[in-house]
C-alpha cells in the first residue's frame, strides 16, 4: 500500500497562491456550491482549548480538518491554531492526501475575507487598518492586497514590539506601514476613521474600536472569534452596515457579532443583507452606511482549497 502523500506548509502554499485562494473559492458558489448545506461542526472543550471538527463533501472530494486552539500556545512559542486535513476521493471516499490543517487555515481564512471584500469594498480602497499581530493578520494583509489597490497599513496590537514587526514585514512588500499598541486609543481611533478597510484578526471577546469611528463606505472583516458569546465588532457598527455573512446557518449557531446584537434587539436576522454566495452571484447592494463580513470559518473552504492544492501537486 502506498504511503499517503503529505503536503506541508510550504507545498500548500505552493501549490495555492494567496490570489488563486480568492478565485477557487469563487468558482465553487458560482459554480454551484450551497455554504448552507456543510455540516455544523462539532466543538469539543478540552483541559487546553478546544478541538474542532469540520467535515464538509462537495463535487469530486470530501474532507475533514481537525484543529485545535490552545490560547496558552503563544506564550509557549507555539501556534494558538494547528491541525491537519485529511481529503478524501468523493466518489469511492478512500483517502488522497494529509494537508497541514495550519497553513490551509491561514491561506483560506483571508482568501475568503478577500472574496468579499473584492464585492464590498470601494475600488479604490488603499487604507488598511489591521487589529492582531499573528498570521491571520498578515494574511491578511496580503490578501487584500490582491483585490484592492493597498498602500498604507496600521497595525493595531496589544504588544507594541509585534505590531511593528508586522508593519516591519508589510514595508518589506513597499507599503507604508506602522505599529501601534491597542492602548493608544486616540490614535488607533483617528486610524480607524481614517480607514477604507479594517481586518480584525484577534481574540478579543469584546469590541476593538467604537464602531461609531468606521466611515460610510468603508469595509470591515471580522474573523477572530467563532463562539456565539465573543465578539470584534459592537452594535453600532453592526446595525448601521451592510452586513454578509459566509452562511446564515454558522452565523446564527456561532457569530456573536451578530448574536449579540441579536439577542439584544438592536438588529433582527433579517438585518443581514445576504452572504457570500449572494455577493459572488450580485445579489448584494451595499447601502450607505459601512460595510461589514463576519465570518466564523467553514468546512467548504477548506475543502475547496485543499482540493485545489491536490490538484495542483498531481
């Protein structure tokens, strides 16, 4: 019996370019792919975090991510996020290939803010405000970067020395950049109202900036939390946007950013303007106000990528 090949970090990332992420994803709703029907993913609490996983089926593959999140990781040296992927036949469901479950997160996570953002945000957007300082917020950086003209970068941290090292390696791609720590709250408010797009990329469990400060027409992604009682962006900024959301199913079992204006009356389900699927399809119109992506993180995704990096390697 032949070894199962293994696809390691790098190989991923490889075989699946951050812009080829954005555009694979896209093919697979507009080729037909229903987020709605990918299994809820069962959420295992245990001594050191959680276990997660996320089984998903579509076209020619079938897959299963296990992850894990260890909070305590990073004081370790450790990634907070690791797991594997495992990509089976759709057909015959033997087994093709194990992927590294960190890297395919990393790479599909901000491929898919990227994917909205490509039908939110402004065509000219090039200010960026980035909270977090981990390899989400750097994918991020290079995410939207290739969908959006980005020029100017600010790096929000709750350690300075981090923040700057991030801003350190986005002025090695030529942008302007700069780090700040979250506790400089004037001026990370000044940045934010200053912002054409804002990534949050963090654990906080509450609100990172007064959603006040986000200016008509610029466009926020929230993607650090998947648990219906956390939450990066507050009410206010909520109930005046334009909100997507990957799927109406994981955002109402998993999102508090929008369970929590939910539960409080300030906004109803019915707030929500549509989701990915209706953005790659133009059934979304951005209204006046900001524009906002909550996403909690799919099992399709990972799917759709890692299906793609196989390809790419066979």
């Amino acid at each position: 019996m032949n070894a199962l090949p293994y696809l390691d970090a790098a190989t991923v990332a490889r075989l699946v370019p951050m812009g080829r992420a954005v555009d694979v994803l896209e093919d697979a709703l507009r080729a037909g792919l229903d987020p709605e029907a990918t299994p809820q993913r069962p959420i295992a609490d245990l001594p050191a975090g959680q276990l997660l996983l996320m089984p998903a089926a579509a076209g020619r593959y079938a897959g299963v991510k296990a992850v894990t999140v260890a909070p305590g990781n990073p004081e370790r040296g450790l990634p907070r996020i690791q797991g594997a992927y495992l990509l089976f036949d759709g057909e015959t469901l033997a087994p093709l290939a194990m992927l590294d479950g960190s890297a395919l997160t990393s790479l599909r996570t901000p491929a898919v803010s990227a994917l909205a953002v490509r039908h939110l945000a402004e065509p000219q957007a090039r200010r960026l405000v980035v909270f977090g300082s981990g390899p989400q917020a750097w994918g991020h950086v290079l995410a939207l970067r290739e969908v959006r003209p980005v020029e100017d970068v600010t790096v929000v941290g709750r350690d300075l020395a981090r923040a700057e090292a991030l801003a350190g390696r986005c002025r090695d791609l030529g942008l302007t950049a700069r780090g700040l720590p979250s506790a400089r709250h004037e001026a990370v408010a000044d940045e934010v109202a200053r912002a054409d797009l804002v990534a949050c990329c963090t654990t906080s469990r509450e609100p990172l900036f007064p959603g006040r400060l986000a200016r008509d027409g610029a466009t926020v992604v929230a993607v650090g939390s998947h648990e219906p009682d956390a939450r990066e962006i507050d009410d206010d900024l909520v109930a005046r946007a334009t909100v997507v959301v990957e799927a109406r199913t994981s955002a109402l079992e998993e999102a508090g950013d929008i369970l929590l204006p939910i539960h409080r009356g300030t906004i109803t389900s019915r707030h929500l303007a549509g989701t990915l699927a209706d953005l790659a399809a133009g059934r979304v119109t951005a209204g006046p106000g900001p524009r906002v992506f909550k996403s909690t993180g799919m099992a399709w995704e990972d799917l759709v990528v890692a299906a793609a990096a196989y390809e790419a390697w066979t």
